[in-house]
C-alpha cells in the first residue's frame, strides 16, 4: 500500500458521508412540519425528490463500495473506472427519470423502447449496488422479480400473469411510475 492510499480511502469516505449528510437533511426538511414561527419546507416534489435521493444514494454506495476495495488493497484502476461509470450511468438514468416525469406531468406520453432500455439499465445498476452492498441473495431476488414481470405472461399454471406490453410494462413498473417500480412509493 502507497501512502497515498489511505489518504484516499478517507477522502472517499468523506465525499460519502457528505452526501449522506445532505441525504439526511433534505430528507428531514421534507418531512418536517411547522413549529411556532418555522415554516414547514416539504413535501417536496417528486419529480425532483426522488430522483434526486436516488442519485445520492448511488453515489454513496459507489464512493463507499470503492473506499472498502481500497482499505483491503484491491481496487485496479479499471474497477476504479467500472464503479465510475456505473456511477454515471445511474446518475444519468435518474435525470432522465426527471425529465420524462415532468413530461408525464403536462402530457401523454407513450413509452417507447428507450424508455424500457433505460429502466432496465437502471435495474441493473440497482442489482449490481445491491450485490455490492448486501450480497447476492438480495440481488438475485430483484433480477427473479424481474424476470417474472418481464416473462410472466409466459410461465405455466398459475404462475400465468396477464399479457402486457412489454415495453409500457417494464418502462412504466420498473422506473417511470411514480406509484411504483423503484423510485415509486414505499
């Protein structure tokens, strides 16, 4: 280990907990109500509240994940650029997310095969933060749950969903509705 390592380790678990501390207040702000003379801040908007949080948390978990690879001595510098880009592709996902929210606010709007690639790379990045941070168990749970809303209509039995659309279907229940999917509701 060089001396630089930890220096670094500690810079990234420091950028982590800053973004978790800014997590935490706006998330507090939200939900706070009004006392006395102070005004109540929230309930925020969803367009931007939970994309926003969700960026964060990504963020988080890549600086965090990369801190730990660093402290145990194995961390290359094309994993550094993999969690980079896995980052930054979360990130992007969560303004798209945004946009095509706001767009669903003040119009119809018909999900197209982009939408449904960008949900699924959003998935998949959520799969891949969650192996990285609680193991594979969890992680596979989300990709056998995926799998069945993709290929439920498919399945023998009572296992049988009804038949959807695949493109509304994924688009709609895994990112872009705001009563479901994984920014949905709790």
């Amino acid at each position: 280990m060089t001396q630089h390592e930890p220096a670094a380790a500690r810079w990234l678990n420091f950028c982590a907990l800053a973004i978790g501390l800014f997590v935490a207040v706006v998330g507090l702000l939200n939900v706070l109500p009004s006392y006395g003379i102070f005004p109540r801040f929230g309930p925020f908007s969803v367009a931007w509240f939970r994309p926003l949080f969700f960026g964060a948390a990504i963020c988080t978990v890549v600086l965090t994940h990369l801190a730990g690879r660093l402290d145990q001595e194995k961390l290359s510098r094309p994993e550094i650029l993999l969690w980079i880009a896995i980052g930054a592709l979360g990130v992007w996902a969560c303004w798209d997310y945004y946009v095509i929210y706001t767009i669903l606010n003040e119009a119809v709007m018909f999900f197209t095969m982009h939408e449904t690639v960008i949900a699924l790379l959003a998935a998949g990045i959520v799969l891949l933060l969650c192996w990285a941070s609680w193991g594979l168990p969890i992680a596979l749970l989300g990709f056998i749950a995926l799998v069945y809303l993709a290929t439920g209509q498919y399945w023998p039995g009572f296992l049988r969903k009804a038949p959807n659309d695949f493109v509304e279907t994924i688009a709609q229940n895994i990112w872009y509705d705001a009563d479901q999917g994984i920014l949905g509701s709790i």
